[in-house]
C-alpha cells in the first residue's frame, strides 16, 4: 500500500509540475501563435505594388474641427472618445489587436542590422522602426523628446497624400525609405542626449479630431510652421488612458540579423509578411478582443 501511495504521489507531483510548466510557456506561446498564424503562407514578391485604400468615408472624424486653428485650438466638445468606439472593419471577429515592431540601426557598411529596444544610442546613430499590425485599421506615431510636446510623425503630409489606413501584416517603416528627401529616411541622433519616445497607436477607427489625407496635406501647406500636427490635450490624454490598458507581450532574440530581402520587398511594395518571414523582436497584443485601440510606447535611449 505504502508502495502504490507513493507511486501515486509521484505521479500526481509530475502532473502538477507538467501543469506549472504548460501553464508558464502558454502566454508566450499563445500571444506568438495567435499573431504568427494570421500572416498569410505565402507571399508573391512580383505582385505589383498594392496601395493602401483611402479611409472610411463613412466615418466623420474631423467634423465641427477647423485644421487651420493649429495647436491652440480645443478638441470638438462634441467629438466621441475613440476608446467608445468598436468596429468589425477588417478584422475578424473576436480579434484582438497586436502589433509586432523591430528596431533596426543602420551599421558602418549601410545595412539594416537589428538592436534590441533598450539599446543605447549615440550621436549620429540612424535607426528605423518596422511596424507590423495584425489588424486592418488606422495608424499613427507620435514623438516625444523629454519633457518635450508631442508631434505626430505619422501619418505624413508627404507620403501617401497623408493617408494612414494600414492592412493585417503589411510593415510599414518609420521614417520611410520612400520619402523623396533622404535626409527622412532615418531617425537621426544629434548632439543633444536625451530620452525619445515614440507612441505607436493602432485604431480600428480614425482617431477623432486628428486631421490625416486631405485634411492634413491642407494643415501642413498653410500652417508649414505647425506641421508637425500636435495632438489637442485631450486626445493626448485619451492615448495616455488607452496605454494602461492590460497587454500580452512576448520577445525575440533577432538582435544582430539584418533586414531580409522579403521584409525590404514586403514593405516597399505593400506586400503581407508570410509565415516564413522573421519573427518582430516585439510582439504586444491587447488583452481584451474588443478593445478599439493598442498604444505602444518605445525608448529610445539617447547618451
């Protein structure tokens, strides 16, 4: 008997270490696979380049705003908080939004080496940020330099007529390659130390009261000393409330590996990362399927 007991204490010892172990591998394993497994299998790197659709004109997200009154301008009283909103627009039901991100730092030899986000950076160090959603929706990138203002770097009066409607696994790098000047290409550290942010937001629906297509290329010709765009206070405390939001994250060890040829053909010509594609060192998914927005906020340490 005292054989037999033993047996089944050991047995039920190793069945709860099993659980323990299966239980401290899933969200890792879950947050990777549920944002891995919606990337398409294949890619066909001679599609043409796809351009990304205008937004939804049957949302109304600059009514009663007049994009001319620059910063000093209040927020529309009547304009509804983004965090209200909900929308099966391109995504699939139940779906929560995650968004995978890779740093890369430009090297001696001009190739696109991975870093880790902590990395510390120095004067005259070029680094870019590849940003990979799962959802379809909208995107925008926020900067931040100590104790500094905000200002929207994205969407851009010069890229895409100011458009910032993005597709599930199309990357999109910031700053981008394609910008005309190549003085843009690259976030450029200068000779002044300091702790940069950048707020990268995903929304299923246009922010309120953030002018982006027309209504920014507009505000940037005739404001060109405001543009940047500078978010109202109280749009910046909605992103600021949306960032406490609980999310799942999980990491990769990519430090060191160049950009690959797919991911440069992928982002250049509007193309969906498959499922050959590297990893993003990042990947950060709301915990709640409902949830309208996914704010990510990245350091980027300057010494």
């Amino acid at each position: 008997m005292r054989s037999r007991s033993f047996i089944m204490l050991l047995a039920i010892a190793a069945f709860t270490c099993g659980l323990l172990v299966v239980s401290a591998q899933e969200p890792d394993d879950d947050v990777r696979g549920a944002f891995l497994s919606t990337r398409p299998k294949t890619t066909n790197a001679n599609a043409p380049r796809r351009r990304r659709p205008p937004r939804n004109a049957n949302v109304s997200v600059t009514a009663g705003m007049n994009v001319n009154a620059g910063v000093s301008q209040t927020a529309n009283a009547n304009t509804t908080k983004f965090a209200n909103q909900n929308s099966s627009m391109g995504n699939r039901p139940g779906q929560a939004i995650g968004l995978g991100y890779t740093l890369f730092m430009r090297d001696s030899t001009g190739r696109r080496v991975r870093v880790e986000p902590g990395h510390e950076f120095h004067s005259g160090d070029r680094v870019r940020i590849s940003l990979e959603p799962n959802v379809d929706g909208y995107l925008y990138v926020f900067h931040t330099e100590g104790a500094g203002q905000p200002e929207m770097i994205y969407p851009d009066a010069r890229l895409d007529e100011g458009e910032n409607w993005i597709e599930a696994h199309v990357p999109m790098e910031v700053p981008s390659s394609e910008q005309s000047d190549e003085r843009y290409h690259w976030f450029v550290f200068d000779n002044n130390p300091a702790t940069e942010r950048l707020y990268v937001v995903v929304t299923r629906q246009p922010l309120p009261s953030v002018p982006t297509g027309a209504d920014l290329v507009k505000f940037c010709t005739e404001n060109k000393t405001k543009c940047p765009w500078r978010p109202f206070s109280e749009v910046w405390a909605q992103l600021q409330d949306a960032n406490k939001a609980e999310v799942k994250v999980v990491t990769s060890n990519t430090v060191g590996q160049s950009q690959t040829e797919k991911e440069q053909v992928a982002t250049t010509r509007g193309l969906g990362l498959d499922q050959s594609a590297p990893q993003p060192a990042v990947i950060r998914m709301t915990v709640s399927t409902n949830a309208p927005v996914l704010v990510t906020v990245l350091e980027l340490i300057h010494k």
